[in-house]
C-alpha cells in the first residue's frame, strides 16, 4: 500500500453490495477499504473512531434515509466526501442527496470502473455526476425548484472568470480558496457569486450544476472543474 491512499467506508445494508465493493477496490493501489456499514448508526459510529475520506452510500436502506445518513455526515465531518451509489433514478432524488451534502451520484448498474473513478474524482475536491444522473438533470432542467422559470432560449453571458469562479464554487471551495486559487480579493469573488447566481438565476450549488451541464461547462470525465 503506498503512503497516500484514499479511505473509503461504504454504507448498505446489503453485506452482499459491501463484500463486492470491497474486493473491488482492495484491487487498487491507491484506495483503502477502511470498512462497511449496514446503517446510518453503524457509520456515524465508526466515523467517530476513525477518519475516511469518502462515504459511498446507498439512499433507501430498510433502517434509515442515505440523504439523512448524508446531512449527517456533513454536519459532524464536513471535509469526508459523500458520493451516493444507488438505484435511485428519479430527479427529486439526486436533487435532494446532492442539496444534503453529496458530492457525487452514479447508479448501482454502472460499471465498476466509473465507481473507482468517482471516488478518485471527488477526493480530488470535485463533483461527479454519472451519466445517467447527467441525463435525468438534463431531462427535468426546466422544472426543477432549484431554477426560477421557464428555461432559458439563450445562455446567459458570464465572463470568463465568473465560468472560473463557477466551476471552483461548485466544487465546493469557498470565498477565501477562490480568492487564493485566482489571485483576486474575497470581495471581488464575493461580487462574481453574486453576478453568477443573478445570471443563472440558480438558487443553489444543485442550480449551477444543472446550469454547468446544460451550457457544456463539465469536462468528458463528468467532473465540473
């Protein structure tokens, strides 16, 4: 094992889905299988005692809600990465897990190597979207609450580096690491989140990740950088 890996922790309650996941990924060098957990209890509990740095977890547990588990997780441990794997297909769904904290979403019937890919991507500080995650959003882009309205015929202008300001927001860094990131002041990214909200008319990080794959802003390995 080299000296930098990446701990996983995964929650099902199928031991079945955890004993896969783990054979799996004990494959790969730069991934740990620290442990798996049948409930939400199970995971806050071994979070307690020891860090990860990602959580794949399952939504519809028969003992508990994944986006529960997932607000949970990001209230006590803000810096461990949630990425739900689930059968779970339906826009209110993905909306709801990635408003909870997620910081990625595939489906259980993807293939195993998007899976390790999604960890890799999101322990990066990024965001992955599956591709039939990036479907059903594109499907239901003009319904959603996170938008105000109808869609939109025309793209709203950003500058390019309210497109920069963008991509690292949905990514999760805040005002201080943008400023750092591009050199600029908190004030002035403080006033590009402004303008990009107000443009997009987005309501919420879910909002500008709807809007990055609508206008093409994601990269082909779905990560919004």
């Amino acid at each position: 094992m080299p000296n930098e890996y990446i701990s996983v922790l995964v929650v099902d309650d199928h031991q079945l889905i955890i004993e896969g996941l783990k054979s799996i990924l004990e494959y790969e060098d730069d991934i740990l299988f620290s442990a798996g957990a049948n409930s939400m209890q199970e995971a806050i509990d071994y979070l307690a005692k020891d860090a990860v740095d990602v959580v794949l977890m399952d939504i519809n547990m028969s003992n508990g809600s994944g986006i529960e588990a997932t607000k949970k997780i990001k209230s006590l441990y803000p810096n461990v990465k949630v990425l739900a794997l689930t059968m779970h297909d339906d826009i209110s769904i993905i909306t709801r897990m990635i408003e909870a904290g997620a910081a990625g979403y595939i489906l259980k019937r993807t293939n195993m190597n998007e899976v390790v890919d999604a960890i890799r991507i999101v322990y990066q500080k990024g965001r992955y979207l599956g591709i039939d995650a990036q479907r059903i959003i594109m499907e239901n882009i003009g319904v959603s609450p996170s938008f105000s309205g109808e869609k939109e015929e025309k793209k709203p202008l950003l500058t390019a580096r309210e497109i920069e300001v963008l991509r690292l927001i949905t990514r999760e860094y805040n005002n201080e690491e943008i400023a750092q990131k591009l050199f600029i002041s908190q004030r002035t990214v403080e006033a590009h989140r402004r303008n990009i909200f107000f443009k997009t008319k987005a309501k919420s990080i879910v909002g500008l990740i709807k809007y990055a794959i609508l206008y093409g802003l994601t990269e082909s390995d779905n990560r919004i950088e």
